[in-house]
C-alpha cells in the first residue's frame, strides 16, 4: 500500500509561489510515474502536472511555463513549484502515484487559495 502525503499549501497573493510537496512510503518510489491534480470548488479534479520515472514531464496548458514538477527519489518526494499564481489556481491540491503494478493512489490534499 502507498502512502501519499501532502504539503505547502497555503494562502498566497496573486503573482506569489508556492512549493507542495508529496512524501510517499515505501522503497518503490522510483517506479511510479508521479503527477499533482487539482480540484477547485464545484469542478472535477484534472491534471495540472505530471513526471515519469524517467523522469519526463507533462503539463496542463493552464500551467505551462508557470509550474515545474521535480522528483527526488532519494527522498521518496515529489514537489511542485507554483509561480505567478493566479486567482484561477485557488483549489485543493492532489498527489498521485501510479504504476500498472500497484495502481493509483491518492493524498488527502492540501489546500492552496490565491486571494489579494
């Protein structure tokens, strides 16, 4: 079972940062492919960021050129450095781990509100 868990949410202004990042458990942290979603009020949760165990990325449109996903294995974390926040960001934050091996797992989430 994998363990998932979030943090570095917060409250920031327009134009601010932020960095979550996701502890998993376990020594096969380096086999999932890794993303962050987000879900805001009255929404589906949709991808904002994905990075494979090779250690490729993907982005949401959205977030291109704004957010950068990184993964240290040695540490068994992965992290999302948000820039330029926008109001449009404010929503709970989700870590995910996958592999066609274990599956998906999920964090409870962390809240992250853009507000002047």
């Amino acid at each position: 079972q994998v363990q998932l868990v979030e943090s570095g949410g917060g409250l920031v202004q327009p134009g601010g940062s932020l960095r979550l990042s996701c502890a998993a458990s376990g020594s096969i942290f380096s086999i999932f492919t890794m993303g962050w979603y987000r879900q805001a009020p009255g929404k589906e949760r949709v991808l904002v960021a994905r990075i494979y165990n090779g250690g490729s990325t993907d982005y949401a449109e959205s977030v291109k050129g704004r957010f950068t996903i990184s993964r240290d294995n040695a540490k068994n974390t992965v992290y999302l450095q948000m820039d330029s926040l926008k109001l449009d960001d404010t929503a709970v934050y989700y870590c995910n781990s996958y592999s066609p091996a274990y599956g998906n797992h999920w964090g409870k989430g962390t809240l992250v509100t853009v507000s002047s």
